[in-house]
C-alpha cells in the first residue's frame, strides 16, 4: 500500500490541483512535470506499477489516509482535483451530486422523462434508494426547475 511519505517523495501539489513530479522516473516523467493522463473522465497516474485516481493521491497526501468510501468533486468537475474541491462521500451522496443527465436521458436534462401517453414530462428524483414522482409539466425546462427543487431540498450533497 502507497504511503503519505512515498507520495511526498515523488510528487507536490500544485495549487490547481495538479501533481507535480518531483523525481523523474522515465525518460518521458521528468522532474518538473504535470504527472498523469485523463482516463474515463478522471485523471489517473502509475505509482510503483499500480494505478491510481489522482484525485485520491491528493486526498492521501493531504489528509494521510485514503477515503473510507468514495471522493466526490463537489463543483462536478472530475479533472479539478484542489482540495478544496474534493470531500469524502459515500455512493448515495456521490451521486446526489450529479449536475448532468446520463448519457441515455434523449432530454439532456437530468429527472425528466417524456410521458408517452398523456404528451408530458415527468420529473422524479431519487430519495433514499426510492423515486419521488414531482409531477407532470408542459415542458421539459418546468420538470427540470421541478426537480432542481427538490433536488435542493432532499440532497444534503447538492451544490446546485
């Protein structure tokens, strides 16, 4: 297991919450350079053969200790990793903090759905594991400010 210390030895932090490699590793990880790549969103760097989110190098470096569960970006960008950006999360409060739709919502817009029979959109949002129906609007923009409110309301993670 990567230790606080064995990170300090090979990276800083950089105020944009970038790493910053302090020794060089390969012809191609110099001393001085921004250390890692973008994968799935998130930026990832090879620390003594193993990967690793930089995101929790940082939170490691900083707090000593990995998270008990998961790290959330709480402005939503996976790629800015300052601290102050990142706080420990469980699965449930992760996703309270989603800001976008998922890539199957044909909307855009994330709690809305087309109601086929009666012509509508529907808003829901998840409490607890269990959807709360918030009703029926002309347009998909009222369903979305609908769940926008209650998302506000019933999320303590929410920073929308």
């Amino acid at each position: 297991m990567i230790t606080q210390e064995r990170l300090h030895e090979l990276f800083l932090i950089h105020e944009d919450g970038e790493l910053i490699r302090r020794v060089s590793t390969s012809p191609k990880n110099k001393a001085g350079n921004m250390a890692g790549c973008v994968d799935c969103g998130y930026k990832r760097v090879v620390v003594d053969g193993k990967n690793y989110r930089v995101h929790r190098l940082i939170w490691m470096m900083t707090h000593g200790k990995f998270p008990v569960d998961m790290i959330d970006h709480i402005n939503g960008n996976k790629l800015d990793n300052r601290i102050l950006n990142l706080r420990e999360a469980n699965q449930q409060q992760n996703q309270q903090n989603s800001i976008k739709a998922r890539a199957n919502n044909k909307l855009g817009l994330i709690g809305v759905s087309r109601h086929k029979k009666c012509k509508r959109f529907r808003a829901d949002i998840m409490i607890s594991g269990k959807t709360k129906y918030l009703g029926l609007f002309e347009t998909p923009e009222e369903a979305h400010q609908a769940y926008l409110t209650a998302k506000r309301e019933y999320h303590d993670f929410c920073t929308i």
